[in-house]
C-alpha cells in the first residue's frame, strides 16, 4: 500500500475482490472449500478483515485469478496483495 492509504482502502479493495471471486460459480465455490467458509459465513463477515484477507489470500495463491481480478476491478495485483497485509494486521 501506498503511504496514507487506509485499513478503509485495503477494505473497499477487498469487497470488490470478493465481489469478482463470487461471481463465479466455481471460483466461489472453490473459496469456500479452500477457506472453511460457509455461504452464510461469508455473508455474516464479509466486511470482517479477516474473512477480507482469506478471500485475497485466496486469490494470491492463484496467480491467474489474482491478475484477472485485478484487472476486473481497476487495480493492481501487487495492491491485492499489499491490502491482504494490512487487513492481516488489522
């Protein structure tokens, strides 16, 4: 992250990162097998940092997602991965 950015900007990265991974059905449902999330887990948290960080760390460890959703989203993928790290610290 770039100076003076955020645990706000890491967030609204994050929820647009998760909106693009749930888009699809099976990236969404490879989430949830990958990160112990229920459907109704990821709807009850979904603004908590720690589901937002799993959802990028999940995309992270899939490069071709990660560029592709960086590119969905208006954004970087080394941006995703910078807001993962502060949402792990929040």
């Amino acid at each position: 992250m770039r100076a003076g950015e955020t645990n706000e900007d890491a967030t609204a990265l994050a929820l647009a990162a998760l909106g693009w991974t749930v888009s699809d059905a099976a990236r969404a449902h490879r989430l949830l097998d990958m990160t112990g999330l229920t459907p109704a887990d990821l709807r009850a948290r979904a603004g908590e940092p720690s589901v937002l960080a799993a959802v990028l760390g999940f995309l992270e460890a899939y490069e071709p997602d990660l560029v592709a959703c960086a590119e969905a989203i208006g954004s970087r993928p080394a941006a995703l991965v910078a807001a993962r790290e502060r949402l792990e610290r929040a």
